[in-house]
C-alpha cells in the first residue's frame, strides 16, 4: 500500500468520525471472518502489522505454525451506514499474508489474484463478472430463531402488498448505495420469500469482495426487520432455489474480446474456447461453485436451475446462457453457482477454466436452443447432452480427477478443502433424516 493510499484511508477515517475498524477476510469456505480494531491502531493496520492466529480458522494452518497478518486493500474502506455516528464503524477487506509478507496461499482473495495474473499473463486486462444472488427472507420464531416460513406468498416482480418483503428489500438497497454500490434492480423472485438484487458488473476481484458485503448487508437489515435472511440454496422443498449466475467477460483494454461483429452469433472465437473451457471443466467445479450438501438439491429440474451441461442463445435451461446484448455488453452466463459459494473460489475456478479452453482452443458442441428439461433421456443422449453432478460426493470426485481446477486453487486449499467436504458429506451419508422416519418408522 502506498503513503497516498494510507492517508486516503486515514483521512476518510478521520472526516467520517470512524471509532472502530474492522479488519476482514475470507475462509476457504466463503465464511467471513474479522479482527476488530480501534481506529486508533489504523496505521498499525494499514502498515500490516495486525497479526491473527491462523490455526483457529477452518482451512487455513495448524497450530505449530499460526501466526497470520492481515493486508488491507485500501480500495474497499468503506462505512457501515446503519452504525451510530458516536460509535461509527469501518470496513476493510485484507489479503492474509505469512509473518515474513509473502502471499499466503490458503487465502481465498490470493487465489482469484493468482487467476487473475495468468489472464493477464495472455494479454487480458480484466475479467469482468455481473453476479446475480439471490436470496430468502423468512419469519424468525418468538425465541429469535430463524425458521423457513416464508413472510410473503408473492412471486416474480409482485408488488405490495404481496410482497411483504419490500421495505426490507428497499433498506437494502439505500445501505448497499451508501457504501458505493450501483444497484441496477431488485425485485421479488420466483418463490415465496424470495428476493433478488442486482448490482453493475465490475472487475473479478472487486466483485468478489462486493459479494462478501452484500450478504453481510443483507442478513444485517433483515435482521433490523425482524427477518432472517439466507442465502441456502434450497431451504424449502417443492419451491424454487436460490441461485448466483455469474455473468462473464473479458477484456483487452477497452475491448470486450468475447464480441466479434462478423463471428456467429456475434460471439469471437475466443468467446467459443471459454465456453468450451467451462463445459469442459463445470463437473469439477460444481465443488466449488456448489459447493454443500443442500447445493444439489436445487438441482433438480423443474425449478429453473440448470441440470444439464449444454449452452445457447435463446433459452434458459442449459447450464450456459448468452443474454441477447452485444458489443460491450457480450458476456457468458454460468447459471450453476449458487450463493452459498466463497465467491473468491468460484470466480477463480470459472477464470482457470475458460482460460483452460482459451489456451487449448476448444469448442463447444452445438447450441441447444430446445427446452432440455422437456427432453427424453434418449434425445439428450443423441445430443451428446451431459448432466451436472447430482451429490455432493460425486462433484467431489469429479475435483479429484481434475488437475486444472486442482492448479486453480493451488494444493494449499485443494488439500484441505477436499478434506473438510468429504467430511461433511460422509457427516450427512451416516445421519438419519426425517423424511426416512416419516417413510420408514411404521412401514417396517
């Protein structure tokens, strides 16, 4: 960090009557994490010399070698607007570094810089990415726990006084505005309870870290609601997920290379060889961008979330649409990720496997412009038509298999993050669950 962006950040500090900062990162599972310091330790901090203990965080280091430091990235100082002023609270977000300064390698934001580098190592000058997250708002109990009863019956667009979840959704909007997003559109979704707001794309890592700040605001007002609001891909049966499309593209300067007015489609070859590298690699990268049990209980077709591995430019059920935009519009949209990823994880992924198809100048199979869900198995079958994993364990042995992705991630988080999720399925595998009691108790 430079001294003009130290003085930026003390300055800014300084004028809004910041009292407290908190200093926050990312585990290898997208959960945030943040060490709180008073605004007095700021140049402390801003120097990197706030050091944490890494073997107390999921993913990260074991005890015999704990000591971490935080860099702070001073390009995401921001305020928490709903802090009072006489106790007003920062933000910023850091890269987690070893005692001696290099890049640690277990850290989430180091492996999408790391992603990052190798594009622009190919001549590109930016990914640029559009997330579109959705997310529930549910009833809490009267002990304060969140439970899954929806607080409205709307679906898509509806207005009050169906949606009763407007107001909340508006506060989230005004907070997200305040602290420098540009919210394009909210509205209500598809399920009962459902909300979606949309912010304007910007480059991976930026969004990444907006990501990490739009569920935290969005669980914050909620709560200040009376809600809870989650970001679980399918918390209720028999109604729409949750999920997060990402919306992709590259840049060579001022150059959205994935648009070729003369090209098919008006997509360049390059546009062609990073669909082809998503295709190729999505299997392994479900882990990642799906990366919980639950996950893949959204799914399943009949509810708008892709199945089946194929692409095109006029329909919504293939994993990969390309909205109609062109120009510096044209992007690819990965409709599989869902929010409960660590955004710094999928953006990595998806990055290393369009450059993977780049690089190896694949193409993809023909464009499906049916509805694949209405599809016999044979009509799939004689379009070549894949499917996405459907568990857990398979998305996992698909990772196992897969040395690009492994790469992606680099063997620090590959290890450990195979090692927590194979837990974490074989936890559920071995557990007995209501619906199996409801089925079974009586009957045998």
């Amino acid at each position: 960090m430079t001294s003009a962006e130290k003085n930026m950040v003390l300055d800014q500090a300084k004028e809004r009557q910041v009292k407290f900062v908190r200093l926050q990162f990312s585990d290898i599972f997208g959960i945030p994490k943040n060490v709180s310091i008073p605004v007095e330790q700021l140049p402390k901090a801003l120097d990197g010399d706030i050091a944490f203990d890494g073997s107390s965080i999921d993913g990260f280091v074991r005890i015999e070698e704990s000591d971490m430091m935080l860099k702070p990235d001073s390009s995401t100082f921001t305020v928490f607007p709903w802090t009072p002023k006489e106790s007003r609270v920062a933000r910023l977000i850091c890269d987690v570094a070893l005692p001696d300064g290099q890049p640690f390698m277990g850290c989430p934001r180091t492996a999408l810089r790391r992603a990052l580098a190798e594009a622009e190592e190919l001549g590109y000058s930016a990914f640029n990415v559009g997330p579109e997250a959705e997310f529930f708002l549910f009833h809490m109990d009267q002990e304060g726990n969140p439970t899954t009863i929806t607080h409205d019956k709307a679906g898509y667009f509806d207005l009050t006084p169906v949606d009763l979840g407007e107001n909340a959704r508006r506060e989230m909007v005004l907070t997200l505005e305040a602290m420098g997003f540009e919210i394009e559109a909210s509205h209500h979704e598809l399920a009962p309870g459902q909300h979606e707001i949309d912010f304007k794309y910007d480059n991976a890592l930026a969004v990444a870290d907006k990501v990490m700040t739009f569920k935290f605001v969005v669980r914050t007002i909620a709560q200040r609601h009376g809600l809870h609001a989650s970001f679980m891909p399918k918390p209720v049966y028999g109604i729409a997920g949750s999920g997060m499309h990402m919306n992709q593209s590259l840049f060579k300067g001022e150059q959205n290379v994935f648009f070729d007015p003369q090209g098919e489609r008006q997509l360049s070859q390059e546009a062609y060889h990073y669909i082809a590298g998503l295709m190729e690699h999505v299997k392994a990268m479900t882990a990642i961008t799906n990366p919980i049990v639950n996950s893949y209980k959204r799914l399943v077709s009949g509810f708008e979330a892709p199945v089946y591995i194929a692409w095109s430019a006029q329909n919504r059920s293939p994993l990969i649409r390309i909205p109609a935009k062109r120009g510096m519009s044209t992007r690819v949209e990965l409709r599989n990720p869902d929010p409960s990823c660590n955004p710094y994880l999928a953006l990595t992924v998806a990055l290393k496997a369009g450059l993977d198809g780049i690089k190896r100048k694949l193409m993809p199979p023909a464009a499906v412009d049916r509805n694949i869900y209405t599809m016999t198995e044979k009509e799939r079958a004689e379009l070549s038509i894949g499917q996405l994993p459907m568990s857990l364990q398979e998305a996992l042995e698909e990772l196992q298999k897969n040395q690009v992705i492994q790469e992606a991630l680099g063997p620090h988080i590959y290890e450990r993050y195979i090692e927590a999720k194979l837990s974490e399925w074989d936890n559920y595998r071995i557990r007995v669950h209501p619906w199996e009691i409801e089925q079974y108790l009586t009957r045998y």
